[in-house]
C-alpha cells in the first residue's frame, strides 16, 4: 500500500477525531504496511495521445489535495474544459506535483481529451522562440519547423492548435517574470510568452494551457476577471489532517497541542513541514517542543527552514550542495565523487548524500540520481551568490576557491542558466552593494589573491575569468602565469593580451582554427568523428571530449565529402580541388590520390562489397574507383549537370545522385547499371540519405523539402516542408535529420503514418551544411557556417558537446588612396589607414552590424562604403561628424556574394547565392530596380565600368555576360573558358575585360566585338578568386588558390609579374592607386605591394581571437591544441 493510499484510509477519522490522532493513526499504518517501490514514470500515452513529460516534475505523494485535484480534472478534461489554467501559490505548496499529476491523468485518459500532453519548464529560462520551435516541430509531427521569425512561428502554432488538441503546462513561469517590477511584468526579451499564451484562448479547438508559479502574468489574472474560460487556483496549505499525514513519514514525538502548533506555524505549506520534520528528526531527535523553542524566531519562513538545515551539515556535505546548485541537474554519487577534490572526503561522499537526502534538501530520482528540490535549488542559487558577492567585496575567496561556477561540457541550456542565474546575478548583485565598477573589482581580486590561484585545487582564476567574460571585461595585460585556470570559457572571454605561461589548464574550452564546415564523418566504431570545411584541412577528434588527435593537410579548396572506410582504417574526402584523396587517419599520410573529375568533386562513399570507392562530382559523371589499386573502374554519365549529393544502401545494392535537375537517380552498386529515376523535387536536390528498415531513401533541395521515398512505388511517403533551403539530410535506423540554410536543424522518427517529430535542436546560428550520424550510441553531429561542431542526443535535442571554432579569414577587400577596407568572417568591417613610407596601416574604426561573413564591399567615394554578406543585408555605411554609421538599405534575405557601386553609388549591384544580379536603386530605399537574368549557372562576381553603364558577371556557367545597366539587356557573352569563371574585371579606358576561372586560366577580352584577345592557361596553378584593376584602367591583378598575386600590363596584353610571400590561398585583391596594390589571403593576412617593382612594402592583418595570448610553458594542453591556438595568435612554446 503507497503513502496515497494511507491517507486516503486516514481520512475520515482524522475530521473526526482531529490532526493529533489523524498523525498517530498514519504512524500506525505505516509501522504495520510495508510501501510498495514508486512506480517508473512513463513516457508515452495511449489511445494514440503523443507524450513528452521528460522534465517533469517527479508525482510523488499528494496529501489533502483531493478537491483541487477533482476541481483541475474538471478544468482539463471535464465539462468544464479551460483555456488557460493558473495554479498559483507560494515555494514549496506543491504546484508543480499538483500540475504533474493532473498531467499524468490526461496522458492516460482514453476518452480522448488531448491528442497531446506537453511539459515545459521555464525554471532555466528558455527564450520564447525556443520553446515555440520545440512545440511547432512536436505537433507538426515534423511537417513545419520554425522559421525565426516571431509573427510566422505564432501563425503556424496557431494552425496546429486549429487541428489538434494540446495539453500544455509551463511551469515555473515566474522564471520568465521580472521580480523587481510590479507584479506579473515579464523580463526583457520574454514578452513573447504572453504571445504564445494568447493563442490558446483563441485557437479553434479546445486546448488548454496550465501554468504553474509563485506569481502569474498580469495580463493572465485580467484574463481570469473577464473571460469564462480562463481560472486561477491558489493553492492554500494543507488541512491539518493532511499535514499531519505528512510529517507522520518521521519519527517525531510530543503533545497534540505541540504537533498543532508545529503545523499551524508552517502554514501547511507541504516542503516546509517536509524540512521542519527531517529537521525535528535528526536534530532533536523528533522532540516537536525542541524544535520549536529553537525555530519560533521565523519559523514559517521557507528560506530559514533551508538555512537551518544548512547551518548544520557537515563542510562536505555544503560542498556537494553547492555543486549541485551550480550542476542545476541530476548528478550520480560517483559524479559527485569526482567534483570533491579531497580524496580522503571523496570516500565520504555516499554518506554525505544519504545525509542530505534525509535533510529533504536533495530528491532522489528513479535512476538513482540526486537532485535539488526546485524550491530548494532557488534559495540555495540566491544564498550562493550572496556568498560570492560577500567574498568579493571583502576579497576572501572561499566558494570562489572551491566550486567552480561553470561547466563549459554542460549542454547549451543549462550553461545559459549558469551564466543568467550565477554570474550574472553576481554582477548585478555587487554593482548594488559596491562602490566599484565590478571590472575594478575583479582585476583587484586577481591582482591580490594571484597566490591563490597557483593551488592545484583551485577554482579562483577560472572564476573571475568567466566573470569578466559575462561582464566583457577584457583581460589584456592580466597575468594568471603559474595559475590553475579550471572550467575557464576561452571561447567567450577577451583573453588576447593575457599571461598564462606556466599556468595549468584543467577542462578549459578554447576556440579552434575551424571555419565553415562542411563535411562530417563518424568512424565505423564511433569513436572518432572527422569533419572538414572551407580551410582545406580535415580534422580527426575523438567523440568523447573532441579533442584533436589528427590533422590532414593537403587539399587546396573546400572539402566536401568525407567517409570511412568500414574497416575504419582509411579515410577519402572529396574537395574542390578535383580530387580524392585517401588518407591513413592515424599517421596523417595521404596514402593514394584519386583524378579524373573535372572540376569540384562533391560526394564520396566505400561500397566494400565491392571493393570500390564511388564518387560523384561537377562533371556529372559517377565514377567507381578500385579500393585496391585506386584506379578508375568505372564511370557513367549520371546527370547533365552537376552532381550535389551521393548516397548509398546500408545493403550495398543501391547508389542514388542527384543534384541540379532535379531529379534523384538510383543505380546499381555493382555494375553502375540505371535502377530508377524519382522525380518531384522542383528545383536542385542537394542531399541524400537512406534509411531501414523498411528502405527508404531521404532527400532534401533548394526547393525547401525533405522527401521521404518509397523505393518499392517510386512514390513520396512523406513531404516535409520548410522555408529554407535543405543543405543536409541524415539517416540511422528510423530516425532522420535534416539541416536548412537559416540554421535550423531538426530531428524525426520515420513511422508508417509520417514524421513523428522529437525535436527541433537549437543552437547553430548559420547554414547547417552537414550531418552524420554515428553507428554505436545514435550521436548526430552537425556543422555549419557558424564554424561550430555539435554533437547531439538527437533523441532528446540536447547538445552534449561542441567545438568553437574561429578564423580570421579575409572574405572581402576595397581600397583607396589613402585607406584599406577589409571585412571579415567574423562580420565586422575594418578601416586600416595607410602611412607614408611603408609602415604597416592601423585600424582607424570597425564597423559592426552584419550577422555573417563579409563577401564583398565597395568604397564609393570619400565618406560611403556598400557591404554585402553571409547575413542576406546590403548595407550603407557613411562617414560623418568623425565616425562611422551603418544601416541596412535592402535586406534579400540570401547570402550576397558581390556587390558592384554604379554611379557613383546610386545604384547598386549584387549578387545573391541564388545566382541572381539584382540591380537596387539606392534613392528608392534599395529597391530592386531589375533584375539581369541569363546565365544558366551561379554568378559569382560583378564588375562594372566606372560610369556605371556596362556590368561584367562571371558565371558558373562557364561565360562572362556583359550587360547594359539602363535597361537590364544581355549585350553578349565572353566564351571560351572550360570551367567556372570566379573572377571579372572592367578596363573601361582600354576597352577591355579581364577574367579568371577555377582551372587557373586567365583570359583577357575585347568589349567592342567580344573577342578574346589573350588566353593564360598556366598564369595560376589553382582557382582564381578575384580579379581588380587599376584606377586608370592600365593594370589588372589576379588572386590565385595557388598563394599568388599575378599583376597584369592591360596595355601590353601580358603578365608583368607574380606576387609571391602569402601563405594561404589569395582571396582578394585591389588596388589603392596606380602604384600601391592590396591582397589578402585565407587567414587574414593582407599585403601592400609596390606596383613598379613587386616588393612587398608593408603587411598587416586583423586580429586573432588570441593576439598576444602567452602560453608558453602552459600545461594541461596537447601539441595539437598548442599548435591550433598559436594559429589563432598565440604565443606557444
């Protein structure tokens, strides 16, 4: 018999017979009935109702709350059915059990009330977009997704409430509320809960929403004053009946009266008669009159019940605590062994817990885990900073010392909680208290205390380093040489400058040299992931803790297909270059180099069934390479386009492409053989998966669909729409990934009637441009223009692991006389101001306001510069009263890889990643004057002549269009190039039109006839990014993939020199006049050369996120790690 059920038999007598004898007849029972184990919570519903309650509040034992619990089935489930429902009531009065067990009624209800059941804890603060992508990917079952904007997400929700039945409870929602304002005010950047709330008192069907909270949104307590359909219960303490029941679970003893008064004076509030009792229990040996001599100061005060309770446990026992409030999750005793740093107390920690436990101050899970009670948690969280205020102010570190307040391995949301709830808190609390700014404070404590630091135990410097990342401190010239830096965040402090040589870096995160990545492979065992992207480099990490154990270095482009071999031995990735390269992961070495593609080579997998490697590519061909010679053994004529995605069966039977028309084609593993052609998709398939069992092949393209193919039919199983390009589709077993150009990555199981959705996972910020998913534990990671790796529990939605990575990669350069303008991958534009005789320029203003990477910018004139980039926006930026200031003239919502000022900046051309030239009136407010249509293929870059008249574009297409500008007509075209052309420049006084393509050949044109009047096949030996010429006309400039700068005599037809000093490729040039030229390449590295004799005269970069960081002699860290950091400025050794 459960506790439950006692009560139930205890009830009527104790009306009669009053709260004394109710107590001792539940004493009795329970002496004589031995209580069944808690029953395991359950996930799922019946009746085809969809569950997810796994952040729920653990039911436990209800007492004295039978009319509040029938009054809240009526309002959820009965005739009575609310909109919205408000349980309000003080820490601690049970609100969350209560909603909890109203919850698990409806899950289980099989007359069908709600289609689903949905929990959501606000207790950590989830923004409101999250939680309303979570519920539109759950109740679409997969078929939507949010799309970033608020207005879309509300009116997509609000359809999915007009066809489906939701029970929804937010609990904790005065999380979200701001508590220093007048009541029911939400926080900042939180209004859109109210929103969200809205839509359940207006969808068409009867939904309701549960909230749960020490104080209610005012807007909710008008609601309940006006509308029939909305309530608010507040909860009152327990009867005496049910308290009694409750604190006779403990050995107490004394008078009826005593036992009264004990009661009466806590209110019936059910957590602090819980603490009161243990507390009674194990102090006084369940003396009530004891207890209550000691307690009659504030014993009603929930917070000095906790205090009590904590002013009396052990210093180990406080320790554990402490880190569980950090924690703000369920941690094992073993886990909790690991954070206590003294050994001999460590083999006291079981104990410690079961203390704590018996205090009612930690929960127990069914997993066996321990947890702080939430009402609990706040105090403690509250009495935790105060501590480290208090230490602050009379600098005497003890908790500071000790527990370290961050855990940069904890999932995305919980490090949120980390930095709003404790360093933030901190901040704001001592900006209150002190009369120092806390950046003062925090260099003070560092400066006196750095003794400290130097202990092996020590978590001071890693502390007052994540401090002064949430307060942008920087730490330039802070010196933590010697220091123990613990769980420091390296990827969100200021660190440049800053000393550590000697210092001892323990579970620190630091940024990577990684940028886009654009290729991911787990090993056959799952045990190491290999991912690669736009630097060329292939990075091995193990999955554990993605740290680096290899790099491979060869390929010259972007990487675009990675795979294992199944014996996990070998690993072939397919690049930009042309190439296929297989490599021996473990040593680094490129054992065999497969050619034969023309142009990009972009997918790549190990059919060992047949001993062969198939490859797909530019050229359109699908080409089977022997895995024991590495030699061609096959191809065929897949599309007439270029191939975007390969895939192929678990079994081996089956090869599917697919890429610019359209179209997925299936074929034969053994014998390349044509199987089937599946058409639908309208615009460009990009991705390919299969899944099985039953086998079914996932698709994904520009058009912004996943398709989920019967291979049997022919035929779409499912469709799942979205409003963004689909970049990555991913398969294991059942379950399905995909990965959309806004960022948005979500994550399905595959049944029989469609997608039932788990989750929407957040976190990238960019494209997603690849998934995988590994083999042994159901890991997917992804990767994306945001230069992160994640790593997901892709059943849950919760990042497990990620690695930052960051460059300084030069993405876009424009010059003038006496200024260089670069942008970068990091968003910002930078003015460098040239000096006389060779001295390197200085940064003289950034200009920030882009999202994304800088693709290209124009200075037009003296005072304006136009930008485009990763973010979608053209922007104008305009030098006045001594500064800079920036706005957004046309937001296209499509990467802008080039923009072009025609007179004199009036008008605008841009090149968007669609392959489209728009032509914007930037007196209209950049409006979209024309658009010029005619390439077949991507455009990748503009040029126009100086009035403006003419524009050049080079195309993917393989030819140059030349344009006129008054009225969008196609002039001609320039052909003869055999691959893409990614570089155009106009001589207009010469008559004359220079351009690079991919292979490195440079041709030179006539704009009278369109002839070509000189062909340069080996000027580069790899791509040619960009082209410039000279102010007047006379010289051009070429930047090669080979690390190169060829500077052209326009008037002579020919090549006057090459540049040579850059390492890394050369991604833009332009000239500064007639006798100064500017190039950057890859890493940021940017060059002034002398025109007349090709000596370099200065260079000068943007800074590196770790610029003069001195690491040298540090600990802690891998020569692999040492090694990336110094390429991100550092100083190692």
């Amino acid at each position: 018999m459960d506790v439950t059920a006692l009560t139930t038999l205890v009830a009527v007598p104790s009306a009669l017979l009053g709260l004394a004898t109710a107590y001792y007849q539940f004493r009795r029972a329970r002496s004589e009935t031995r209580r069944a184990p808690a029953p395991q919570r359950r996930r799922g519903g019946l009746s085809g109702v969809t569950v997810d309650m796994a952040t729920a509040a653990r039911p436990g034992a209800l007492f004295g709350r039978e009319d509040e619990i029938a009054r809240l089935r009526a309002w959820t489930g009965g005739a009575d059915r609310q909109r919205l429902v408000g349980l309000l009531g003080p820490a601690g009065i049970g609100k969350s059990r209560l909603a909890s067990e109203i919850a698990e009624a409806a899950a289980e209800r099989r007359a069908g009330a709600y289609d689903y059941v949905v929990w959501r804890s606000l207790k950590d603060g989830p923004a409101p977009a999250t939680t309303l992508a979570q519920l539109l990917t759950l109740l679409s079952r997969g078929r939507q997704a949010a799309t970033g904007q608020a207005a879309d997400d509300l009116a997509q929700l609000a359809a999915l409430l007009g066809r489906a039945r939701v029970l929804l409870v937010l609990d904790n929602v005065e999380s979200v509320l701001d508590g220093t304002t007048t009541a029911g005010h939400y926080l900042a950047g939180f209004e859109g809960y109210r929103q969200l709330m809205d839509l359940f008192l207006t969808a068409a069907r009867p939904s309701t929403l549960v909230l749960t909270g020490r104080e209610m949104p005012e807007h909710v307590h008008l609601a309940a004053t006006r509308d029939g359909r909305v309530k608010v219960l507040r909860l009152a303490g327990l009867s005496e009946a049910a308290a009694g029941a409750l604190v006779g679970q403990y050995d107490l003893h004394g008078s009826p009266a005593e036992l009264r008064g004990l009661c009466h004076s806590l209110s019936g509030n059910p957590l602090k008669l819980q603490l009161a009792a243990s507390a009674a229990a194990e102090t006084y040996g369940g003396d009530i009159a004891a207890f209550l001599v000691s307690y009659e100061q504030a014993p009603g005060d929930l917070g000095a019940l906790v205090r009590a309770q904590v002013e009396r446990i052990s210093p180990l026992e406080q320790h554990l605590l402490d880190w569980l409030t950090v924690e703000r999750t369920a941690l094992t005793v073993p886990e909790l062994t690991a954070l206590v740093p003294d050994r001999h107390a460590a083999r006291e920690v079981s104990g410690a817990v079961t203390s704590l436990y018996r205090r009612s101050l930690v929960e127990r899970t069914d997993a066996g885990q321990f947890v702080l009670q939430p009402a609990v948690s706040e105090y403690l969280t509250d009495s935790l900073v105060e501590r480290c205020v208090a230490e602050l102010l009379a600098v005497e570190p003890r908790v500071l010392d000790t527990v370290a307040l961050f855990d940069p391995d904890a999932p995305d949301h919980l490090q949120s909680a980390q930095i709003r709830y404790l360093f933030q808190a901190v901040l704001d609390r001592y900006r209150t208290a002190a009369t120092v700014e806390p950046a003062v404070m925090l260099h003070r404590t560092h400066t006196q205390l750095h003794d400290r630091t130097l202990r092996a135990t020590s978590c001071l410097a890693g502390n007052l380093i994540n401090l002064a990342a949430a307060e942008g401190v920087e730490l330039g010239g802070w010196t933590f040489a010697g220091s123990t830096v613990r769980r420091a965040d390296f990827t969100r402090a200021r660190v440049a400058g800053a000393d550590f040589r000697g210092a001892r870096l323990v579970g620190c995160r630091l940024h990577t040299p990684v940028s886009s990545i654009h290729a991911i492979a787990f090993s056959p065992d799952g045990l190491l992931v290999a991912f690669g992207g736009s630097t060329g480099d292939i990075w091995i990490s193990r999955v554990s803790d993605l740290a680096e154990v290899g790099r491979l270095r060869g390929h010259v482009d972007w990487i675009r297909a990675l795979a294992f071999h199944p014996d996990g031995r070998l690993l072939a990735s397919a690049a930009d270059d042309g190439t296929i390269r297989i490599w021996d992961h473990r040593t680094g070495r490129e054992v065999a180099r497969c050619t034969g593609h023309e142009g990009k080579v972009t997918g790549v997998v190990f059919d060992a069934g047949h001993e062969q490697l198939l490859s797909v590519g530019d050229d359109g061909f699908l080409v089977a390479w022997s895995t024991r010679t590495w030699r061609e053994r096959a191809r065929v004529r897949a599309h007439d386009c270029q191939v975007w995605a390969l895939a192929r069966s678990a079994d081996g039977d089956l090869i599917a492409t697919a890429g610019e028309e359209h179209s997925v084609r299936l074929w034969h593993a053994g014998t390349l053989e044509p199987h089937s052609v599946l058409t639908g998709h309208s615009d460009w398939v990009l991705s390919l998966a299969f899944t099985e069992p039953p086998l079914r092949l996932i698709s994904g393209g520009h058009d912004g669909t996943v398709r989920v193919w019967n291979l049997e039919t022919g035929a779409v199983d499912v469709e799942v729409g979205h409003g963004a390009w689909v970049w990555a589709v991913a398969a294991r077993g059942s379950r399905i990934a995909a990965g959309y150009g806004d960022g948005t990555l979500c994550s399905w199981l595959s049944g029989q009637d469609g997608p039932a959705v788990r989750r929407t996972l957040l976190g990238h910020t960019q494209r997603v441009w690849s998934l995988g998913f590994s083999g042994s534990d159901g890991l997917l990671a992804s990767g994306g223009d945001d230069e992160t790796l994640r790593l997901w529990d892709a059943s849950s939605g919760e990042c497990v692991r990620s690695l930052h990575g960051s460059t300084s990669q030069l993405c876009a350069l424009h010059a003038r006389a006496k200024e260089v303008v670069t942008g970068g991958a990091d968003g910002v534009l930078r003015v460098w101001r040239r000096h006389e005789g060779g001295a390197a320029p200085e940064p003289e203003a950034e200009l920030v306001g882009h999202t994304g990477r800088v693709w290209s910018l124009r200075v037009v004139g003296a005072d304006r510069i136009v930008s485009g980039g990763e973010d979608g926006t053209v922007r104008l930026w305009l030098y006045t009263d001594d500064h800079w200031q920036g706005r957004v003239v046309a937001d296209l919502n499509k990467q802008i890889w080039s923009v072009e000022a025609l007179d004199g900046g009036r008008r605008i051309a841009v090149v968007t990643e669609n392959g489209s030239v728009s032509l914007l009136d930037m007196a209209d407010g950049g409006r979209v004057e024309r658009e010029l249509a005619g390439h077949s293929g991507w455009v990748w870059s503009v040029a126009a002549t100086p009035d403006g008249s003419r524009v050049a574009t080079a195309s993917y297409d393989r030819t140059v269009g030349w344009w006129d500008t008054a009225s969008g007509r196609l002039l001609g075209r320039f052909t003869g190039h055999t691959s893409p052309v990614t570089g155009v420049c106009v001589s207009e006084p010469l008559g004359r039109v220079l351009t690079g393509a991919y292979n490195g050949e440079v041709r030179l044109w006539d704009t009278a006839d369109l002839s070509c009047r000189a062909v340069f096949a080996s000027s580069h030996s790899g791509p040619v990014w960009n082209a410039a010429t000279s102010p007047s006309g006379r010289l051009a400039a070429t930047a090669g993939g080979d690390e190169v700068v060829v500077l052209w005599d326009l008037e002579a037809e020919e090549p006057r020199c090459r540049l040579s000093g850059h390492h890394g490729w050369v991604l833009r040039v332009a000239f500064c006049d007639d006798d100064t030229l500017a190039s950057g390449d890859q890493y940021g590295n940017v060059r002034l050369w002398d025109t007349g004799t090709g000596h370099c005269v200065s260079t000068f970069h943007a800074p590196r996120v770790y610029e003069r960081l001195d690491l040298r002699g540090v600990r802690g860290l891998s020569a692999r790690q040492l090694e990336a950091l110094s390429a991100l400025g550092a100083t190692v050794g």
